[in-house]
C-alpha cells in the first residue's frame, strides 16, 4: 500500500516537472518569437551610429571627441523623449492586440506620429545652437565648434525616429516585428558598405560619414511604410483616419509619462558624460567613456527585445526589454494575470543567462574594443582600464530592461520615472563626481557612480515588481482599453483606405 502511494506521488511529481518543462518550453517559443527579431532589428539600428562612431574615431581624436558629446548629449537627450513617447505606443497596442481591438492600432499609431512629429520640432534648436549650448554648459571651444557641424547632420536622422520608433512598436505588438529586423539588418550591412565607400574610399571626412547614416536609416523607414501601405497589416491598418486627431490629450498624457521616464534613465548617461568633459583631458576622457558606453548600449539592444516580448530596447540588453513589454501588454489585454507572472519568470531568467555571457566575454577580450573606435592608444588605455566595469554593466543591463518592461507592458510608467529619478540623480550621479573629482578616480569614478544608480534602481523595481498586484492591472487595462475604443469606421469614413 505505502509503495503505491509513493509511486502515485512519484509519478504526480514527474508529471508536474513534465508540465513546467512544457510551459517554459511554450512561453520561451513565444519570448523568443519577439525577442529575436526584435534584438536583431535593435542591434542593427543602434549599430548605425557604432559603425559611423567607429569610422569618424579614425578621422581626427577632436572628430570623435564632438560626435561622442553630441550623440550622447543631444541626440540621446532627444531620442529619450521620442522613444519614451513612443513607448506609449507599445502599450496601447500591445493591450488592444491583445484585447483583439486591431483596428485601434492604426489610429493610435497615426497619433503617435502626431504627438512625436511636433515634439521633434520643438526640439529641433538643440541641433542648431549646439555650439552655444555646449559652450554654455563649460565644454572646450574647440570640440563644440566641431561639434555644431555634426549636430546639424544629425537633424534628418533625429525625424527618423519619429516613424521608425512607433512603427517598430505597432508591427511588434503584433507579432511582425520580423520585417523590422530584416530592415535594419539589412540597412546595418549597406552602412557599412556606405561609410567605407565614402569615408575611406572618397575621404568625404565629416559629410561622407554623416550622410551615409542619414541615408541608411532612412531606407529602413521607407521599407515600413511599404510594407503598412502595401497591405500587409490588413486588420489593423484601415488607411488614414480622422480619428486620429481625436483623444490626443489621453495620448498626450501616457506619452509624457513614459518620456520621463526613460529621459531619466537616458539623461542620466549624458550628465555623466557631460561631467567627463570637465575633466583634464577632456577629449580622451569624452572618447573612451563615450566607447565604452556604446559598447553597452549594444548589447543593451538585446534585452530590450525582451522588455518588447513582455516591452527594447531603448542599443544590445534594450532589445529583451521590449519583447517582455509585448509579452505582458498582450496577457494583460487578455486579462490573463498568471500567464503575465510566468512570463515575467521566464524573461529574467533568459535576459541574465545572455548577461552571463557578455560579461564573460567582456572580461575577455575587453582590452581590444578601444582599437574598433580609434588608433589614439591613450584612448585605448582607458577603455582598457574600464573593461571590468564595462563587464559589471552588461550583467546589470540584463535585468535592469526585463524590470522596466515589466512597468512599461502594466503601464506604470509614473512609478518607473520616480524611481529613475532617485536612483539615478540623488545616489548615482553624486557618488560618480565625489569619485571622480574628491577620490579622483576620474573615468572610473564616473563609471562607478554609474552603476551604483543602476543597482540600486533594480532593487527597487524587483520590489516593485514583487509587490504588484497583477489582478489589479489586469482590470486597469480592461479599463482603458475600454475607455479609448472606437467602433472600427467603414472604407469610406477614413481620408484614404489602403485596407
């Protein structure tokens, strides 16, 4: 008798293992299914200004030292705010898809164009006082002189943002973000192409880099608004609608909250490289840490492809970010509060494996990476030296994106930008300067000040993240799915059906 109850135990416990076996197997097909192609497509785009860093850092030290302050500076100040904007974007669709509201992903699409497209052009005088601007803030005469004529090169690409960040989260959210990431990848090797022909070849210096990133993130653009017009997202793009200039204001509202929030998280990198500009060797001290800090952003793509699977994500670790967006924002329209728990499980697990592994691979060949952006050896010490914070990073920024996902896909964007803002401004950037300036660890200090505001920002949203009721945020979803639905318009209503 005791050996038949043991063997039914047994056998019940074998079954469970099966089981759990089974749905990590189901939820990691789905992860993935966003994930992969959203890590490709992020790798890619962030790839282009990698690529035209690289090929600029072999130009002339000053060259490389303008582009770092104005890419990390500007450029990242502006596509913070678009691409927290846009994060709004991710939300709605990914609830409406997921609530089988297809036709409201166009409109809210068409009002992300709106909203970001005028927030864009608000900011468009950054780009064209930049050497005021920079002068103001107590940068070198020189490297902000240079710095304005790379700054207004960046204007069409700044544009770009505004369509190829929305559309990638309206494709992503329901499941075609694969077209996304053949674009960009293809776009990513025709740069590379590009820059070497103009750069190299026709020695176009400034211009022949600068153009070739224009034009290679503009045909990615291009390829998505074939493919929305083309016919290829039948349900939910029903042509240009009127209703997209109606409820912007709702819009309006989730977008702003979503910008702070990853502005916070952004801007916290551009002070600190702004801080690295007041140093000594302000060149060297803008060209290593601006290297190293692309080289984590790259890999801060892939897990922002998970933040998309359940959200980015925003460069290598922003990719998984974003697909855990999607994951989430796609339950939550369901309003299935278990499947968002597993997913959440499976998606950290998954992001910090990979962390593990470029990290280990950091640590290994991280005293090599300053001789892909410059020939200044210098520049290549420094790198050198920051490698094993470089490693610490990458660890840190595959759980860091996963979490934020998480609030993204739930919509509590509000909560994630009070966080930011202590983490990152009360503990983060103080700790850097006293370390950098009174232990006068300079770079490292910075560095380090650095991931002491990413720490502690991780251990505030996992207790976040613990301590969320997901039943409520089933509900909350259900309701402002509801609250902004429009009863899908006939052909003939829209301004021009492509359907």
């Amino acid at each position: 008798m005791d050996n038949r109850i043991e063997e039914r135990l047994l056998g019940s416990e074998e079954e469970g293992c099966s089981d759990l076996k089974w749905r990590i197997w189901v939820e990691s097909k789905k992860i993935w299914r966003v994930a992969a192609p959203g890590i490709l497509a992020r790798v890619s785009s962030f790839g282009l200004m990698v690529v035209t860093q690289s090929f600029i850092g072999h130009i002339s030290e000053l060259d490389l030292a303008a582009y770092a302050l104005v890419q990390s500076l500007t450029v990242r100040f502006v596509n913070g705010i678009l691409l927290g904007m846009s994060s709004a974007t991710e939300t709605l669709c990914g609830q409406a898809f997921g609530a089988g509201q297809h036709h409201m992903m166009g409109i809210y699409l068409q009002r992300s164009w709106i909203v970001d497209f005028v927030t864009a052009t608000i900011l468009l005088p950054l780009f064209i006082f930049t050497t005021q601007i920079f002068e103001l803030l107590g940068e070198e005469t020189a490297i902000s002189e240079v710095a304005e004529t790379i700054s207004s090169w960046f204007i069409p690409f700044i544009y770009n943002f505004v369509f190829t960040l929305t559309i990638q989260m309206y494709l992503q959210a329901q499941l075609k973000n694969m077209v996304v990431a053949w674009l960009a990848a293809g776009s990513f090797i025709f740069h590379l192409v590009l820059s070497w022909l103009f750069v190299t070849k026709l020695s176009l210096g400034i211009p022949g880099a600068m153009g070739a990133l224009n034009i290679s993130s503009w045909l990615v653009a291009f390829g998505e608004f074939a493919y929305i017009f083309g016919g290829w997202c039948r349900l939910s793009w029903k042509g240009f609608s009127k209703a997209a200039f109606s409820d912007l204001w709702p819009l309006i509202k989730l977008s702003v909250a979503s910008g702070v929030m990853l502005c916070l998280e952004l801007w916290y990198i551009s002070i600190l490289v702004l801080i690295a500009g007041y140093m000594s060797n302000a060149e060297i001290a803008i060209s290593a840490f601006s290297i190293c800090l692309n080289v984590s952003a790259w890999q801060f793509m892939i897990c922002l492809g998970f933040l998309g699977a359940s959200w980015c994500v925003m460069a290598v670790f922003f990719c998984f970010d974003n697909f855990f967006f999607v994951r989430v924002a796609n339950e939550l329209g369901r309003g299935d509060a278990k499947a968002v728990k597993f997913s959440i499980i499976v998606v950290l697990v998954t992001s910090v494996l990979l962390g593990l592994v470029f990290c280990t691979l950091c640590l290994i060949f991280g005293r090599s990476i300053g001789y892909v952006f410059s020939s200044n050896e210098e520049v290549i010490k420094t790198v050198a030296d920051l490698s094993v914070l470089l490693a610490v990073t990458m660890l840190f920024d595959s759980i860091q994106p996963v979490l934020t996902g998480v609030a993204v896909g739930a919509g509590l964007q509000g909560t994630v930008a009070l966080i930011n803002l202590c983490c990152y401004y009360v503990i983060g950037i103080p700790i850097g300067v006293l370390l950098a300036y009174v232990a006068d660890l300079e770079v490292k200090g910075i560095w380090i000040g650095m991931l002491s505001g990413i720490a502690m920002q991780i251990l505030a949203l996992s207790f976040m993240v613990w301590r969320t009721d997901w039943e409520l945020q089933v509900s909350k979803a259900s309701e402002r799915l509801n609250r902004w639905f429009l009863k899908p318009v006939e052909p003939d209503e829209n301004l021009n059906n492509h359907a």
